[in-house]
C-alpha cells in the first residue's frame, strides 16, 4: 500500500510540477509581454499566421491538460497516461512544428494526422473507455453514466459506428506507438547519458555570465522582478523535461500499445474477433497503402524523364502529356529545403551522436540508417543539387522562372519559414497588395498634334515593411519620357530631381541604395516601346511605424513624358506588370481634370485608360527640327493611303516554337495564313523553325507546304539562341528583312550573353499575344542597330518595313503616323531653313529620333558612340535604351553615381529578372547544425524572449 502511495506521489508530483513550471513561466513571465506585439505582428504579416497559431497550440496543450488534470487528481495513473500519452507527445509534436517541421508534404500530413488522431483516440479512451457499450461508458469522474451524458459527437454516430471508429483508430495507435516509440529510443539513450553533463555544463556556462548582455537587452522590455523567477523557472522546467523525455519512450510506447489492446479486446467479445481482426487489418492495410503511395517522391520521376532532351517530336508530346507530374516534381525539388527536413545522405546526426559514444563506424552508420528508414516521410531522397537543377530544368521546359511559373507554391514555402523577402520586387511580388496606390491624377497640355502629359501617383504602404513599387509599362514607340520625380509630401518645390545617367551606372547605384534601404527611384527603356519604372521605399504603414511619428507615411511620385496625338487621342502608358502595388474602388483618380470612377473588376484591373481623348482637333503638321546646329529631323504625316505592302523582297522568317508559343496557336495559323495569301506571292519568303535543345531547327524554303497546326511548341528557346540557329541555317543568303514570329516570352528567362550573330538585315520581331515586358540589352542592341524595330502583328510590321524603304534612305522610323527622317549637315555647309525650333518643347521627341538613328550607324569604338547617344539624353533630358532616369536623395548617392559613370561598364545593365534569393533553411537533422547539449539549455531559455525582442527591433528597424 505504502508503494502504491509512493507511486500515487511521483505521479502527481511529474503532471503538477511540470505544468505549474510551464504555465508560471508562459503566464506570468512571457505572455503580458508578448501577447500584444505577437498578434500585430501576426496580423501585420510580420509573423506568418501558422507560426502564431502553432505557437498558441503549444501553449494551449498543457493549459487544457491542466484543466482535464484537476478532474482527474484523484487518479494518479489516469494523470500519468494523460501526461505521456496525451499532453508530452502532444506538445512535443508542437515543437517540432514549430522549429523543424515547415511545409509539410503529404506523406509528412499523413504521419502529424495520424499522430494527432491517435492521441485524440487516447483521450477519448482515457475519458469514456470502451465507446461500444454504453454501459461502459465513464465520465471524468470514472462512475456510471446514462446514455444523456455519453458526448453528443458519440450519440450521433450511434453505438456500433463509435465502436468501429474506436476500433480503427486504435487500430492504428499500435503502428503509432511502435515508430514513435522505436523513434524516441534514438535519442533517448544519448538524451540521458549527457543530460546531467550537460545540465552542469550549462550551469557552469550560466555563472560565465556570457547570456548577460542578450537579457539586459530583454530587460529593457520586462522588470527584473519577473526575470528573477523566470531564469531559475526555466532550468527547472528544462532539467525535468530532459528527465522526463529519457523514459517517454518507453512509457508512450507501452501505453499505446496497451490501450490498442485493450479496444482490441473489447471490441471482439463484443462483436467477435473474427470482425474484430478483419477491421484491424483493413484500417491498417489502407493505412500502410497510402503510406507506400505517398512515399514516392515526384521529383524522382521528374528529373528521369527530362535528363535527356526528347529527339522527336512524338518524345515531346508525350512529356507534354505528362506535364502535370512533371511540374510536381520539380517543384517538390526546388521546394526540398522548405519540404524535408534534411536529404537522405546529409542527416548524419544520429550516426555522430552514437560514434561519440565510441560505437564501431559500421555500427553507427547502421543505426543511422535504421533511422533513415523510420524517417523516410521527412526526408528527401536526392540531394541539394536538386534545387538548381529542377530550376533550370524547370525553365526549358515550362518555358517560364519557377518563381514565377509557380508562384503560390514557392510564397506558401517561403511563409513556411522565418525567411524574409528581398526588399526588391521581385516575382514572389507580382500582382501582390502591399502598396495601395491611394490617389491617381493624369494632367495633358495639349500643344498641337503633340501632348506635355503628366501622371502623379501617391502610394501608401500596407505592410509593416519597406516595399518597393515596380512597373512594366510601354509608351508610343516615338515618345519621350522627360521626368520622373519622388517626394514624401505633394509638394511640388520639395521633389527630389531626377539625374540622367548611363543606364549601367544607373542601375548599379539604384540596387545598392536598396540594399542600404535608402530612397531611389530609376526610369529605365528596355524595348523600342518598353520601360521599367521602379521606387523605393514606400514608408511602412502608419500603426508599424514604432515611435517616429513625424516621418513620411506615403510617397509620392510625378513622371512626364511627350506624345504624339493618335487617331483615339493621347496615349497612356499601357501597363505590362505590376509587383507589390494595388488599386480598387478607393482610389482616387483624375483623368484630365474629371474625376474618374471605376467599381468591381474593373477598379483593381484597371491601372490607366488607354487614351484621353483631345480636346483640340488640329490636324498632324509637317516638321522640321535642328538639334545641336547640325542634326535635323523632320517628321511627316501619313495617311492611310501612304502606307504600302512589300513587293519583290526576299524575307526570313524565323518561328518560335517555344512552349509559351501554344497558348498562341490560333494567332501562329492566322500569320501564316495572311503570310501565304499576301506576301508569299509578291515576295520570296524562307521559314526557319527554331527548336529548343535534342531536336535541330529546320529550313523551309516552300512557305506554302508549312502546316503551322503540326507544330509541337516545347521548351524554351531564347532570342539570341533563336537568332544564332538562323545564322547557321542561312549559310550565304541574303534577305532584305528578317522577321521573328514570337509571342510575349518570358523576359525572366534572359541572360546576360552577348549575341555574336551579325543581321545585315534589319530584325523585326512580332509579339503574338502582346509585348514582352522588356528584352535584354543585347537583343536589344540586335534590334536597335539592324534598324528593326517590333510589333504585335505581322501586317502593321510589313507595313512598317515597306512605308520606310519608300520614305527615302534618309528615313529613319516609320511609327505612329509620321515618317521620321534624319539628315546631318556640317556646320560649315549649314544653311537656313524654316524649322520649329521655337517650339523647344518638341525637341526632346525629336531627340529620341536623333538617337534612335544614331544607333544604326557603323561605329569602331561603341563606347563612345555611347557616349555621345548619352550626351544627347543628357542635353534633352529623356530616357532612351542607352540612358536612364535615377533620382537621389543625398550627396552620398550623387557621388556614387558619379564614380560609377567614370567606369568602363557604365553602359552594361544587368538582366533584371526578378528571381528572389531564397534563404535556405537550417538543415536540423545534419550535425553541422545541431547545438552542443550545454547550449540548448541557454537556447530554449532564451527563445522566446528573444522573440519579444526580435519583434521590438524589427519595429525600429522599419522605421
């Protein structure tokens, strides 16, 4: 008797000492701090909301078993199985969520389920025993109960249903008990030969004092009153956590495989064990079935099938076939880090753990693999070279950036973790609502058949983090873009300037001041039409500001640009892109002084209308313009009749059959059909079909045996690449223009290659479906020097092509109803001419002209016929692919630009492709990353202070 009293004493003393420590410690010394700034910053996005709701899961744990624990404390044992087989397995499995579980996949969702089920089970077995019997059925305080108080949930599904529910959920806490229990037992062993080392090292390491200066800092934030309990708190509630956790193995396992048997009886003298194997074995071969089918990791498959480039067309279309699991699997590599908590072949924690204890190597690496085996769920079977390749893989076949191609998955990975963000934009931001675009005000002064047209913009954060706003955005290829302003408030004297800069120089300064979080904006032209305006930083949202009240709670941006007048009146720019920035029903927005409403889909699809219309009815005038005393450009109005289709020309074209290419597949038939009936006849017409890597591209010199509905679109294939299998193909021939057939492509894609191919021919390319968001400078230079230019359909290019050859060799552009021509008379030979050049404010139009002829010119030394492209930039102040528009805000900045224009690349601007850095999570199970035993006393101590600390910071950092 007097042992079953001892027994009755250790049992109450574990449950009460262990959960009074714990919530003493939550309760009085963490939450009253914690609390507030924990649920902002959940809601702010600071935190991800699944860590919060984790981390309240792990709180409520033992509150709710200390709460069950009061009804029971006149059963010890009952405590005992409610403390190890409910509320330690229950808890620890929250921990491991939240510090080493992140994205779970479904074999991993299959394990943490049947855990969570199986514990449910248990409590219910604790509570009401037996479910089959009413009789049987118990309430808290172990005495007889009427069928009224049987739980409602039971009563509803009726007797013998709960009974064959019990049945297989016990069923399965046999397979539970033996792996977590055979699981426990690896670390139990190690976890009890250095707790009491550890714990005296830890003391000794705690009188070195070193933790002093991390809780000084937490001080500032408590009272030294409750830091004084919660210290000696602490090493008390991790000393008899260690203890406790060296016999839970044991005691989980038996108590699972106890109260299995235990249904498992009941259950068969009631309903005979005949029907009681037959459920058993079911529920567990179902079990073990789904088990073995979510075992197969898709990436194994994925990376098989794409290791080598299909050969044929019919290799291709059956890959295509089978993209949905290929995407899966690619995307479960890329995402391994976020996914598995380690590969296969980098967890050696369990083998350095056991080889320290002097174990034979053979012997260790044995138990590690017996590891490996009972944690296959949680690991990745590949290694972290995946990752590169399954991206790389992933953009050839998919034909666009993973980042972007599968965007909610790599963001739901991200937010799985603490990884934060870049702070630039980038494709985990696309169409992202961070930065509200709070008031919108379009201002046109009309000057003719030409337009001075200003769009205003004010921007407030949503978020309690710096954002930067980025636009893709395209103009009228003849244009100009004549400003680009920041300011912190409306007013106009207050703005801070913009600087033209060589457009190398200027985007190497721009990503470094974002780096150092410092206010830039940059206004660069990446296509004939296209351009990228990006600001930074939108100030954080007012409530996240901490305590500067008096800094800038919104931004405020002013671009200007000249247009020419079009048939439907003044073009806006037509948005491409967007990241971070949103707008709805609540902007405010004036359009030519109206104010402008739009409701539904409409306001947050709709950025700007495409034109307004003008007020003034002027008709296009003839002009001539001398820049620089010796530069002249003219422009002449075209009417329809002026416009003419290509005759007796030889003409390439080149198709892309890149996979983008088939969402296409109705416009490629219409172009080639129109290609036969209008031009084949007139013209000699050769087709080149580009194909990407295992299949060789191909000449079609007979336009009309070409069926464009066979083509099979795979892969991805670049311009530049496009262009280098034409210059093979063609050997000696020649062609009066080039044409390539594309679609919007992706622009992420492209890379910093210089294109050795030489066009003596001018390029045009024609966007299918719209235009890309931008090209890369070299394709870009392949564009801009063969006098080429793009389009969106094959017709208005022909056009365009013909219309300029008979426009006179001194015609340099035909867009946008003008002839645009360019003569260069010496000064000494210079003679009056009527001009208007007391309209200074159509140069800068004119300019755009000059420099767009200037580009084709044949020069030995490209820098400096850079140089002067830019001084002409300089001087009219425009933006032009060789010149861009960065606007700082200090002396530092200046003279870092300043430094970065004297350098030899002030000219080479990197592809801006939007992929993000992705932190790559602590590998736990590797032993590299696994703290010594005398730290993580100090670690579990410090953590969640560290936490509150943490947040506090991150609120000062911002602002």
């Amino acid at each position: 008797m007097k042992i079953k009293q001892v027994f009755n004493g250790i049992f109450q003393a574990i449950f009460w000492v262990w959960n009074l420590t714990f919530l003493s410690i939550v309760y009085l010394g963490i939450l009253p701090f914690l609390a507030g700034p924990l649920i902002t910053a959940t809601i702010a996005g600071v935190i991800p909301l699944e860590f919060s709701l984790t981390l309240a899961a792990t709180i409520a744990v033992p509150t709710a078993c200390t709460v069950i624990g009061t009804r029971l404390r006149k059963q010890p044992l009952q405590l005992m199985r409610l403390f190890y087989g409910v509320e330690a397995p229950l808890f620890l499995l929250c921990l491991i969520r939240l510090f080493l579980l992140r994205e779970l996949t479904p074999a991993s969702s299959q394990i943490i389920a049947t855990i969570v089920l199986c514990i449910a089970a248990f409590l219910v077995e604790i509570l009401y025993g037996y479910l089959g019997r009413i009789e049987n059925v118990q309430n808290i305080s172990d005495s007889q109960t009427s069928p009224s108080k049987q739980p409602l949930v039971f009563r509803a599904i009726g007797q013998k249903a709960s009974a064959w529910l019990q049945l297989g959920c016990h069923s399965l806490m046999l397979i539970v008990g033996i792996w977590a229990a055979t699981l426990l037992m690896y670390y139990a062993l190690p976890v009890g030969t250095v707790t009491v080392a550890g714990f005296f090292s830890a003391v000794v390491e705690f009188f070195k004092f070193t933790w002093v200066s991390s809780f000084l800092e937490m001080f500032k934030y408590g009272s030294w009153a409750s830091a004084l309990i919660w210290i000696p708190l602490s090493f008390i509630l991790f000393g008899l956590s260690c203890s406790l956790f060296v016999v839970m193995p044991s005691l989980y396992g038996f108590l699972y495989i106890h109260s299995g048997r235990k249904i498992w009886r009941s259950f068969a003298a009631q309903y005979g064990k005949n029907q009681a194997l037959a459920g058993s074995l079911g529920v567990i071969a179902a079990w073990l079935a789904i088990f073995a089918a979510l075992q197969q990791q898709p990436q194994i498959a994925a990376l098989k099938m794409l290791a080598t480039p299909p050969a044929n067309d019919s290799s291709r279309q059956t890959l295509l076939a089978k993209s949905n699991a290929i995407r899966s699997g690619l995307v479960n590599a890329y995402l391994s880090d976020y996914r598995y908590l380690s590969t296969a072949g980098e967890n050696n924690h369990i083998y350095a753990m056991y080889k320290s204890f002097d174990l034979p190597e053979s012997a260790a690496k044995a138990v590690q693999n017996s590891y490996n085996f009972l944690m296959s769920p949680f690991l990745y079977q590949g290694s972290r070279s995946d990752v590169k390749k399954a991206e790389k893989l992933y953009g050839e076949f998919f034909d666009t950036e993973i980042q972007k191609g599968d965007r909610e998955a790599v963001q739901h990975a991200v937010q799985s973790t603490s990884n934060r963000e870049e702070a630039k934009a980038g494709l985990l931001n696309v169409n992202q609502e961070k930065v509200w675009l709070k008031s919108q005000e379009v201002t046109v002064k009309e000057k003719g058949d030409w337009a001075d047209v200003q769009l205003y913009e004010v921007y407030e954060n949503q978020t309690a983090n710096l954002q930067e706003v980025f636009y893709y955005f395209s103009l009228p290829e003849s244009a100009a873009v004549t400003g680009v302003w920041l300011g912190d408030t409306g007013d106009w004297n207050k703005r801070f300037v913009f600087t033209v800069s060589p457009r190398g120089a200027a985007q190497q300064v721009y990503n470094q001041q974002i780096v150092e979080r410092v206010d830039p904006a940059l206004l660069e032209q990446i296509g004939p039409k296209q351009y990228r305006l990006r600001a930074f930083p939108i100030p954080v949202k007012g409530e996240f500001s901490g305590t500067q009240t008096d800094g800038p709670k919104e931004m405020h941006l002013w671009l200007t640009y000249k247009v020419m007048r079009q048939p439907q009146g003044w073009a806006m720019p037509v948005l491409a892109e967007k990241r971070n920035i949103f707008w709805n029903g609540d902007t405010r927005r004036t359009i030519a002084g109206k104010e402008v409403k739009y409701s539904g889909k409409e306001a947050k699809d709709t950025w700007l209308p495409p034109f307004v219309t003008a007020v003034s009815q002027q008709q296009p005038i003839p002009r001539i313009t001398t820049l620089l005393d010796e530069n002249t450009i003219s422009a002449k109005p075209l009417v329809d009749a002026n416009y003419s289709l290509p005759q007796g020309k030889k003409f390439a074209v080149i198709l892309d059959t890149s996979r983008s290419m088939a969402a296409e597949t109705k416009a490629v038939k219409e172009t080639f059909e129109w290609l036969k009936s209008n031009t084949a006849a007139k013209n000699s017409v050769d087709l080149y079909v580009a194909s990407a890597a295992g299949m060789p591209p191909k000449l079609v010199e007979d336009l009309g045996s070409f069926d464009a509905g066979k083509v099979t679109f795979y892969g991805t294939i670049q311009l530049k690449d496009m262009l280098q299998q034409f210059g093979k193909l063609r050997g000696d021939k020649i062609y009066d223009t080039v044409f390539a057939v594309s679609d919007r492509r992706s622009y992420e894609l492209s890379d910093d290659r210089k294109t050795s191919v030489s066009m003596p021919s001018p390029l045009w390319i024609v966007h299918l479906g719209g235009l890309p968001p931008g090209y890369d400078d070299a394709t870009l230079k392949v564009i801009q020097d063969s006098g080429g230019g793009v389009s969106t359909d094959i017709k208005e290019a022909m056009q365009r092509v013909a219309t300029t050859a008979a426009s006179g060799k001194s015609a340099v552009n035909v867009v946008d109803g003008y002839v645009w021509s360019y003569a260069k008379t010496p000064k000494a030979k210079a003679v009056p001419r009527i001009t208007d050049d007391r309209n200074e404010g159509f140069k800068p139009i004119a300019a755009r002209q000059l420099i767009a002829a200037l580009s084709k010119q044949k020069t030995a030394n490209q820098l400096t016929q850079l140089d002067a492209m830019h001084s002409l930039a300089k001087t009219f102040k425009v933006v032009t692919p060789y010149s861009s528009m960065i606007v700082l805000v200090n002396d530092a900045q200046r003279e870092q630009l300043k430094a970065a224009e004297g350098k030899k690349d002030r000219f080479e601007r990197e592809v801006e492709s939007g992929k993000e850095e992705l932190t790559k999570p602590n590998n736990p199970l590797n032993v590299s990353g696994v703290p010594e035993p005398e730290e993580w006393l100090l670690l579990i101590v410090g953590a969640i202070g560290l936490l509150g600390i943490f947040l506090r910071q991150r609120r000062a950092k911002i602002v």
